[in-house]
C-alpha cells in the first residue's frame, strides 16, 4: 500500500526526474501503440472527468487514452452534475472518488482543485484552472524532446498574456532547466510572486523583439482566455503587436519551434501563414501528444498512489 496517493495540480506536484520519467514513458507509449501494441494495464479501472469549462483536445485525450489503457472514463459537465448546483467541491471530492480511479477536472479558480485532492482519496488531475495548464505542458515538453532533444539550457519566449498557460511555463522553466523570456503587455504579466520565485531563469519584458532574439521555441496562447470572453475586445487592442508571425520568428534561432496550445485565433495572437507553416509550427504535435502524456501521466500517478 502507498502512503500517499499523488495528484497533478501544477507541473510542480512531480520532481525533475519524474517529469522526464513521465515524457520518456509517452515518446516510447507513443511509438509502441503506432506499432500496434496494445497496453491495457487500466482494465476495470474508471476516470471520472469533471468539466466546467469547453474542451475539444482535453476531453478528447483524456477519454480516448483512457479507453487505450484498457478502462473508461466518465463526462460530468458542471451543467448536469450536482457540483454545478452548488453541492459542496469537497463532498463532491468523497463521493466521486469512492466510486472512480482517478479524477481529471477543469475548472475556474485553481483553490477548486486543490480542495477537491485534499478530500481525494484517488489521484486527481488539473485538466486546467485560471492559473495553470499543467497537462500541455506534459504535451509541449514532449513536442520539444521529440523534435529537437532536451529542452535543458534552451531559451524559449512566451509572447502574449501572462495566462495559466504562461505561468505553467514558468514551472516547465524550472524543472527541465531552461531559460524562459515573456513578453507581454502592461498589466498582463504572469503572478509576480511565482515570476520572483524563478527569477534566476525567467524574465518579464515589453518587447516582443528584444524577448524572442536567438530563442530555441516560441510559445503563445489566445488573448483572452475561457472566463474572459468580455475582455476580447479590450485585449484585442492593448495586445496589438504581440502577435507571433514570420517577421517575429525571423530574430529567433534558425531552427527555433513554434507552438500554441490551440484553439488559436488566426490573425490575432498568430498569423494564419505561421501556424500553417509545419517547419516551425509543431502545433499538430503538440495536441497529439496531450494523448500520449496524459496517459503516461494516468500510469504514473496510479502506480505511485497504489
Ligand atoms: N489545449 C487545450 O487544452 O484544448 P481544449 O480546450 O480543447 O481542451
Ligand atoms: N489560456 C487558455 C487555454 C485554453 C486551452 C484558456 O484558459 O482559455
């Protein structure tokens, strides 16, 4: 019996080694399953996936890698479950995790899923909250291994909103060891305690330019992320010329990558021709490997909490 059971609520719930554990595990997953392998150590076993906000990729990933593992995974939109009318996060917590294996959660404020671990008696998994997006970057890491080796010593920039996306690559910096850049507007940078706590490897600038030169990987995200639908056309204005596109990728390393969680919007935070243009943009990998991570992550979590 484990003394603990394990949750993944930012990428900083696994150590260093566990993280390149977890990507090695999905780049060899990965090729086994293209070969025809089947690996179905999940038999019996059920994922419970609370939504309380959209997905494609999430939702997506997340059930049919469950279903590749040999187990199934259940939907609870907010919009039909009792946890939407109200009932409390940690009654929600004891009862859902008496009857599933795991529980995956995408939710608003990120004290959500941290209520909902500690009355966990399974692992539970942030499937993303206003702060962090823990999961891509399990996905974008493994983007980057795959295409172009360990990310350890490279400079990557994010451009754009110092989102939960941002302040997940804030963590990514410290664990894989690399040098982190953002560049974004006034009054949209990243927390600035979790900016001060790394400042030894991240650096908060107002130039686009300046913050992408001689970058090994390009990052950004939409402007306005899920919850903030009202600010669109407010942002749209401030993040004018923050937008990554040839010109932007051209003061960056010649083989420098780009990616973007996804849903982008085209002519907004990436021009259509660079998200198109497959020798920089790996953005068709990178939700592919949302499958291949998340599932080395379901194994990893389960075989440490057992
Ligand atoms: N990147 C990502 O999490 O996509 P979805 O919102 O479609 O799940
Ligand atoms: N920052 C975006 C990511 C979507 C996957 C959002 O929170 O809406």
């Amino acid at each position: 019996m484990a003394n603990r059971t394990r949750h993944f609520l930012t990428l900083l719930d696994l150590s260093a080694d566990e993280l390149k554990h977890v990507i090695e595990q999905a780049i060899a997953r990965k090729k086994a399953l293209k070969q025809g392998e089947i690996f179905e150590p999940f038999k019996n076993k059920v994922l419970g996936m609370v939504f309380e906000k959209s997905s494609t990729r999430t939702r997506v990933s997340f059930e049919a890698g469950m279903t590749q593992l040999g187990g199934s995974a259940i939907f609870l939109s907010s919009r039909d479950t009792q946890l939407g009318r109200g009932e409390p996060v940690e009654d929600s917590a004891r009862v859902l995790s008496r009857m599933v294996d795991i529980v995956m959660i995408r939710t608003f404020a990120h004290n959500i899923v941290e209520r909902f671990a500690q009355y966990s008696s399974v692992p539970v998994i942030n499937a993303l909250t206003d702060d962090f997006h823990p999961c891509q970057l399990l996905a974008d890491i493994q983007t980057y291994v795959e295409h172009r080796g360990s990310p350890a010593g490279k400079v990557v920039t994010w451009i754009g909103d110092g989102n939960n996306m941002c302040q997940s690559y804030i963590n990514a910096a410290r664990l894989c060891d690399f040098e982190l850049r953002i560049a974004c507007p006034e009054g949209y940078a990243p927390n600035p305690e979790l900016v001060k706590l790394n400042a030894d490897r991240v650096q908060v600038l107002s130039d686009p330019k300046q913050a992408v030169k001689n970058a090994d990987w390009v990052v950004t995200d939409v402007w306005a992320s899920m919850g903030q639908e009202q600010e669109q056309k407010q942002r749209e204005k401030q993040f004018g010329g923050f937008q990554v596109n040839h010109e932007l990728m051209s003061e960056a390393n010649k083989d420098a990558l780009f990616m973007h969680c996804l849903p982008a919007h085209r002519g907004e935070e990436v021009s259509a021709e660079l998200i198109e243009d497959e020798q920089i943009s790996v953005v068709w990998d990178e939700a592919e490997n949302r499958l291949h991570a998340q599932k080395a992550l379901m194994v990893f979590l389960h075989e440490q909490s057992r």
